[in-house]
C-alpha cells in the first residue's frame, strides 16, 4: 500500500518536472524566436535607412545635375566677346591701339561708326513720331577732343581747390581719361531732349530720355552708365549716354538689367568654359 502511494508520489513529480521543462522549453523557444524576429526586424530597418540615405543622396546628385544642366542652359544667346558691338571700353581697358574708326554723317554736324548710323537714325525718328525733340549733343571724338574735354574738367576742379591728383581722380568720373572713352570708338552717343540740354540727372526725367530708356534697346542702344551700376561702369550716372551694342545684346542686358561690364563677364564664363574644355 506504501509502495503504491510512493509510487504515485514520484510520478506526480516525474510529471510535474515534465511539465516545468516543457514551460521552460517554450519559454526559450519563444525567447529565441523573439530574438530572431527582432534581428531580422534591425537588419530590415538598417536596409532601408541604407536605401533611404541611397535615395537621399541620388536625388540630390540628380538636383545637382539638373542645377548644372540649367547653369549651362543659360546662356541662351549667341554674342561673344570679340564681337565688336562688345567692344569694352573703360578705365582698365583702353581703346585698342591703332584701332579705325569708318564715320559716317548724323544728324548733319556729328559722326559715328557707320555701322551703328542706321539704328540711331531709326531710333532718332521714331522719337520724333512721337512727338518728341531728341537731340545729339555728342558723338564720336578723336582723342584729341577727349583730352581736351578732360583737361578743362581736371582745371575745373583744381579751380576748386583740389591737387592735381584729387581733380584727374574727380574729372574720371565725369569726363573720360583720354584712351578710355566710348565716344572715341563711334559707338556711343549722347542724347539729351532739346527742351532740356543740361548734363545732369534731372535729364533722365525728360520725356526723351523716358522714351529711350524705355526703347533704345529694339534700335540695339543700351544706356551705358546707369545710376546703380556707378561701382562697376567706375563712371557716374549719365541719363544721356547711349552705346550701340546690337539688338540682341541690349534686349539681354535690359532683361537681365547688366551693365555692360556685367554682359561681358556673363559671356566670358562660357567662353572660358569652353576653353577649358578645348584644353
Ligand atoms: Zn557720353
């Protein structure tokens, strides 16, 4: 009888061990799963962070790209420097040396290149239709003319009390040193409105130079010396002075709102590009 309880005792242990082993197992199994489970879930996020980054950094390539593609795209006109409606004249680069001139009459007392006499005579016209008094008060001049223009500004100012040096630095900026002036190219003209002849800012508010700055672009003029552009041109606002440089380049410039110096810059990048590309 003894025997049959002590055996019934060992094996509601037995079972009982059997059953603790099998909780245990499956602890562990699940434990196990669990881990694998997440590793796989680590591995998943780290891949896609991976193709996010990836995606991350195409697409920025891709901008990049396109920013450079668009960069190239823009210059959309065919001039090039050397194209002598380009012809840059000023402070750092003078009128090339034993550069011609061929002249032709405008406007009965003055002269200009002859190859820009038809558009300003256009332009002039036009003006006149109208109902506006357009009047050239200033064309090509020899550097004879220029320094003597120069001359009597730097002995205004020395008048004045200025040195030397002070009155050529203050003359520079109104009257060009001899050799670095538009108007001994005849390319250049000054144009004020009859009704108001003084050179100073108030033309600008003339009818006329309301017109011309509006219009002078479609005849190929571009008004040379604008007042926000002083630090660059080196030479003060002239509201009177128009450079003939080609209808597609003062349509450029006047959209674009470039001065001259500006212009020619914008070009040389692709020129240089190119060079380099030749190189
Ligand atoms: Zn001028």
């Amino acid at each position: 009888m003894r025997k049959i309880e002590g055996n019934g005792i060992r094996n509601i242990i037995h079972t009982n061990i059997c059953i603790i082993f099998m909780i245990l197992a499956i602890f562990i199994l699940t434990i196990v799963y669990k881990y694998i489970t997440l590793k796989k879930e680590i591995q998943a996020s780290l891949q896609t962070s991976v193709n996010v980054e990836e995606l991350y950094n195409t697409t920025n390539k891709e901008e990049a790209n396109i920013k450079e593609e668009e960069n190239r795209k823009e210059k959309d006109i065919d001039s090039t420097t050397s194209d002598w409606e380009l012809l840059l004249v000023n402070k750092n680069h003078k009128v090339p040396k034993g550069y011609v001139v061929e002249l032709e009459e405008v406007e009965t007392v003055h002269q200009v290149d002859k190859r820009i006499a038809e558009p300003l005579k256009q332009m002039l016209s036009d003006a006149r239709k109208e109902g506006l008094s357009p009047l050239i008060c200033s064309s090509y001049r020899t550097n004879a003319k220029q320094q003597k223009l120069y001359n009597n500004k730097v002995k205004e100012y020395k008048r004045w009390g200025r040195s030397s040096e002070e009155a050529e630095e203050l003359a520079s900026y109104w009257v060009a040193i001899p050799g670095t002036g538009e108007h001994e190219t005849g390319l250049a003209v000054d144009i004020v409105s009859e009704n108001y002849q003084i050179l100073d800012e108030r033309q600008e508010h003339t009818d006329v130079q309301k017109w011309l700055m509006e219009n002078s672009y479609k005849y190929g003029f571009a008004l040379r010396y604008p007042t926000d552009k002083k630090d660059i041109t080196m030479i003060n606002y002239e509201p009177w002075h128009y450079r003939y440089v080609g209808i597609d380049n003062a349509t450029y410039m006047k959209e674009h709102n470039m001065c001259l110096e500006e212009y020619i810059d914008y070009l040389k990048q692709f020129e240089e590009e190119e060079y380099e590309e030749i190189v």
